[in-house]
C-alpha cells in the first residue's frame, strides 16, 4: 500500500532553497541530480513509511511518530499520521537542526 504524500510549505522552501544553492554554487545539473534523488526518497517512504529512523534532535516523549530518512548529506523528517506521510523538513544534515526542527513541527 502506497501512503500519500504531504510536502509542508515549509519543506517545499527548503528544497527549492537547496535546488538554488546548488544551481549557483555548482551546476543546473548537479541541481537536477539531487532534486531527482530527494523525490525518489521521498517517494520510498510512501511505500514504507515506518523504515526511517527517529531524529536523535526531537525530546523524549515528541518524537513518536517522526521520523527521517537520508539522501545524504540531506534528511528528510516526516511523520505518518493516520494513512498519509507528510514530509516538515529538507535540510542539509551537516547543520544543527535542533531550533529549525522543534519550531517546525511545533507548528505543523
């Protein structure tokens, strides 16, 4: 069973925030490349939800639920709430994303 799938208005920025950066620090190309992969992972966690790991950032007892998975250096953070997967963050893991992470999905 494929879970649909949520992109936060929030994730969508960051990942248009990434294509960018990329774009001009590197090439249109290699922008392609890894907005391609970040949707093929993205894709995979609507078919198996549960197998992303717990973000070690999240304070016990706020991190059931939420979970992340990897096109590294990028993570994704998501949560599978009755039968969808909505998608808070994509973000460069090399950062301290405790503070983003929190507010994030304090307001989801």
């Amino acid at each position: 069973m494929n879970y649909p799938v949520r992109i936060t208005e929030a994730a969508r920025r960051d990942l248009k925030e990434i294509y960018d950066w990329i774009a001009e620090h590197d090439s249109l190309s290699r922008a392609e490349y890894v907005l391609d992969r970040i949707t093929e992972v993205v894709e995979s966690v609507a078919k198996l939800p549960d197998r992303g790991s717990k973000p070690p950032e999240l304070p016990y007892g706020m991190n059931a639920g939420y979970r992340q998975v990897f096109f590294k250096p990028y993570r994704m953070v998501y949560q599978v709430r009755q039968s969808e997967v909505i998608i808070y963050l994509i973000a460069d893991g090399r950062r301290n994303l405790q503070a983003v992470l929190l507010r994030r999905l304090m307001e989801g």
